[in-house]
C-alpha cells in the first residue's frame, strides 16, 4: 500500500531531524553561550523556561553579539540609506534617462515595502543567527493580505534543511506549536484532527499542538497547470501527532522558494553553515563563564571564609559580622578561630585578567572593535574610501562571509520583494528600452563599496598620477578618459541615477560651453580690432608709427618726418 502525504512528510521529518541531530547539540551549547533565549532545543517545554540565563555569569558575549548584529546591519541593510540599486546588465541601456528614472522609482518602492512588511527586522535578527549559529533562515509569505508580503524569521533548531546537486538550499522543514484556537482559525474547523476538534468545542482553546510545515520541490509538477500540481514547490501543513487521512491541514505551492537561508561559511556538501564567529569564539565564551564563576567563588572566600572553631565553641554563636564580639573560654594556642581557606587576593587580579583575555577573544571573533571603529562620533561622515583604507585587513578576511550573505539572504529578498510589487499592480509600466529585459541588482552599502573600493583603488592613484604628471607635461591627460572614470567611480560608490548626468545631458552641456566660449573668443577679437582701428586713425605719419610701418609693408615710401 502506497504512502499517504501525512506518511510522506513525517517520515522525511524523521530524515531531516537525523541529518540534522550531528549539529543540533553545537547550536544548544552556542545558544546557551550567546542568546540563551534565541532558538527552540526543548519544543514547547522551552517557550517560558525561566533558567535559560542560569549559565551567563559574565554578559559581555551578549552584548558583543548585539553589537556585531547591529554592525551588519547598518553597514550591508541599513533601511536609513539607499544599500542596493537595480540596474540592467547592459551598461549602455543603464544610461538612458527614462531606464534610469524607472529603476529608481522601483528601489523607493522595494524599500517602502520591506519597512511594510517587517523584512528589515527579519533581516537583522538572521544576521545575529549566521554570527552565532553560521545558519539563519526567514520565510516570506507573498501573500500576506495587509501588507503584500510579510517576513517571519525561523528560529535555529526549529527547522531543518536539505540542498539540491548546486549546493542551494531548496528544502525546509519546519516544526512549530501552534494553539487550538489559531489552528482553527487558519486551517478551519474540519481539516483539523479529532482530537483538535474536540478540544476547540470544549473551548481549550490555548493548549499546545505540534504542527510540522514542509516546504519542498514538487514531485509532481505540472508547469501550466492550475493549482498545488503547477507550483514548482509544495507546501504542506500537518498535525505532527494526527492521523493519515484527517492530520493534513492544507496542501498548497510556491513559484518560487519561499524560504531563504543563508550560511556563513559551507564545506562541501554541508547544508548548514560553518566557522562563524560564535563557532570561533564559543571555547573563550565558555572559559569567560567558566572563569567569571571562579572569581565571585574565590571573592566570596575571601570575605566570608569558612571558619575552624574550637570544639570547646561548638554549639555556640560566632559573631561575623563588623563590630560582633564572641567571647570564647580560653583555648590552646594554634586553636582560636580563623579561616579554614586563605586566598591571596592575587587570586582575583589572575583571574580578573583571564576573564579579561576571554572576553577580549570573542570581541575579537565578533569583530566588535571595527563596527564600533565604523561609526566614531567624531563628527565627520566617512567615505567608502576612508572605511576601506582603515579596514581593509578586516575586509579581506571577513569578504566571502559578506559576499555570500549578499547572495544567499539580501538578493533573493529583494527578488522576492520585485516579484511581490509585480504582481500586485504596484509599480509602473517600464519604458520600451527595458521590454524584454532583466534586472540586475547591485549592492551599494558601505560594506558593498568598501569591497567595491578595494578593487578600484588603482583607477583612483592613476588619476592622481595623471593629475601630476599633467604638471610637467601637459599633453599626458590625452590618455585619459575622464568620463570613462567618472561613471566607474560613480558606479563603485553608489552615486544615485539622478545625480550623474546622462551622455546626452553632457554633449548638450559641452556644446553650449563652446557656442559660449566662440562667441566670446569672436567678442575679444572684435574688440581688438576695434581699439587697432582707433590706434590706426590717430597715428602720425613720419615717426616710425605704425602706419608708416604697414605703408612700409606694402610698398609705399613713407611721407618726410613731420607731414601729416
């Protein structure tokens, strides 16, 4: 007898969590050191546990992650400034006035809708998962009826993953607790399980079911057809403990994968991310705790020490605290009483500067010390160039991490963002110049051009070098094109369309200059044409003027000194 679909999808959910199982306990030990309260390890269990913080002694790691997520932010997805631009592969077409124009009405309009829709929070608290966890994941739903698309962040350990043959995430499994009330209020009344069905007409309301969603490619894809069968992904809701034929609560599909995942760093066919910063720095985190709890043990030794009383005491109150007096019979010498344990308070300066080291390497991982050194109040708004100049070190090594979350996370949510503004009738026609084109997009964050900035260091020095070789040799500034530079720079550094003026806006601008400067060149020579006519008019004749010079010239003898 064949699978039923609720057997389908709880038996690769079975897979998927055994795939999974070799990392799960790295992400709770990381979890644990960094975001206690960040990802579900426990079910439902873990959704209020009050002790999740117990094993935080020192919060330095915490806020280092909050730095380092804050950091991401500002400088890849800040929604205060323009981060990406649509542009189309043809650099030729990118320049017409009206493809222009059009390209950056729909980056206003993406950027509207991503602060509609929550992507920018979704965004920021995934880049906190790839610092820790090196795997984060944001589902979008396309659909959402009050703001077009809506972005819902999926908790590390909540979910499972699987790639296809191109190393590309293409599978999601996820498992959530939803109430009896929300289930029924989504899924509706009838697709929900007996037991479901009870408990919502007993009105229980409020208590917990285990739901399992499974986003993968469709088996039986139909391109055209209408329907789950023409979407090239299904997705399907199940009750994970209701039964084959009434556990299904809604079958349904995507054109495109729904879920974007993102990895700091793979190795080979891993599905999951690896080497982030947390992975880096979980040993040091761990030691920080480790340590921070020795240093308040050794403190409390020192000021509240155990004591070695007398036997001829035993029974009796010992006073402890300042100003108490215990009188005591008298004893043998060497039997008063005094500490069972005595620490040097050198023991707390060594381990005051361990847990100093500690913290320092994990600042270190999390790269804290560059995103506070990026927005230094000292009044004055850094260049790309000036970011790239200090930073370059750290670029270097931290560019395939930033490159590939610009790939994985930030371009497919922008793709879905164009296809969600597309579809539902929110941008405007495009101009002929762009019918039957596509788009590309490019990232002009300060990261973005920093790294862009890197690589066209040297068309700058080779303006400079120009600039001053001009100095000796005038005629060295024909081998450059100027306006070639201009439009790359403008490129790298993320200059809006409407600031660089198109070819056609130029050539205008340039013949208008040489109409001006030819009409005044033709101004000054009537002029001097004019003052030599005046000259010629009150020459004297016979004094070597300049008439009798011209006359000279033309073959006539001059008159004898003093006719006129």
């Amino acid at each position: 007898m064949s699978e039923t679909l609720h057997q389908q999808i709880a038996r690769r959910k079975a897979g998927l969590w055994t795939e999974r199982s070799g990392i799960f306990a790295h992400w709770q030990e990381l979890s644990e050191q960094f975001q206690p309260r960040r990802g579900r390890f426990l079910g439902g269990k873990q959704r209020n546990n009050p002790k999740r913080n117990d094993k935080i002694l020192n919060g330095s790691p915490l806020s280092d992650v909050r730095i380092f997520g804050a950091g991401l932010m500002s400088n890849l997805a800040n929604p205060g400034s323009p981060w990406f631009r649509t542009t189309t592969p043809d650099p030729d077409l990118a320049k017409f006035h009206s493809v222009r124009g059009w390209l950056f009405f729909v980056e206003e309009r993406l950027r509207w809708l991503f602060e509609l829709a929550r992507i920018y929070s979704n965004i920021h608290s995934s880049f906190i998962d790839d610092g820790i966890f090196g795997t984060s994941a944001i589902h979008i739903d396309r659909e959402d009826p009050k703001t077009f698309m809506r972005g819902y962040n999926l908790p590390i350990g909540q979910y499972a993953l699987a790639a296809d043959f191109r190393q590309q995430v293409d599978t999601c499994y996820r498992e959530i607790s939803m109430t009896v009330g929300q289930l029924v209020r989504q899924f509706g009344r009838d697709a929900c399980s007996q037991r479901v069905r009870e408990m919502y007409d007993r009105r229980q309301l409020d208590e917990w079911v285990d739901v399992i969603h499974a986003v993968e490619p469709n088996p039986d894809h139909e391109p055209g057809m209408i329907g789950p069968s023409g979407k090239a992904w299904r997705s399907i809701w199940i009750e994970a403990g209701g039964d084959d034929r009434t556990g299904v609560l809604r079958e349904a599909g995507f054109d495109v994968f729904p879920v974007v995942a993102s990895r700091w760093e793979t190795n080979g066919e891993d599905v999951y991310g690896s080497n982030s910063p947390g992975m880096e720095a979980r040993g040091d985190a761990k030691g920080l705790q480790y340590v921070e709890g020795k240093k308040s043990l050794a403190l409390d030794l020192i000021l509240e020490p155990p004591l070695v009383v007398p036997a001829a005491m035993r029974g009796k109150a010992v006073g402890l605290l300042p100003g108490d007096v215990t009188t005591i019979e008298s004893v043998a010498p060497g039997q008063e009483i005094k500490p069972a344990v005595a620490v040097p308070y050198q023991t707390l300066e060594a381990a005051r500067l361990e847990a100093a080291e500690r913290a320092a390497a994990v600042r270190r991982a999390f790269m804290v010390e560059m995103w506070l050194s990026l927005h230094l109040d000292d009044g004055v708004q850094k260049t790309a160039r000036e970011v790239a100049a200090r930073h370059e070190e750290r670029l270097v090594q931290t560019a395939p991490a930033i490159l590939r979350m610009m790939d994985e996370k930030l371009r497919p949510v922008i793709e879905q963002g164009f296809a969600t503004l597309l579809e539902n009738g929110l941008l405007p026609p495009p101009p002929e110049e762009l019918q039957g084109q596509e788009l590309r997009v490019e990232f002009t964050s300060p990261l973005a051009q920093a790294l862009k900035l890197v690589g066209v260091a040297g068309i700058e020095r080779f303006g400079q070098f120009a600039i001053g070789a001009s100095q000796l040799r005038p005629d060295v500034l024909d081998k450059v094109n100027f306006d070639a530079m201009a439009d790359t720079m403008a490129d790298a550094l993320g200059v809006p369309p409407t600031i660089v003026n198109p070819e056609d806006v130029v050539a205008q601008i340039r013949q208008a200059r040489a109409a001006q400067e030819q009409a005044q060149q033709q101004g000054e020579a009537m002029l001097q044409a004019a003052q030599g006519a005046k000259s010629l008019a009150g020459a004297q004749l016979g004094n070597d003027s300049v008439l009798d010079r011209l006359l000279a010239a033309n073959g006539a003898a001059p008159p004898a000194a003093g006719v006129a």
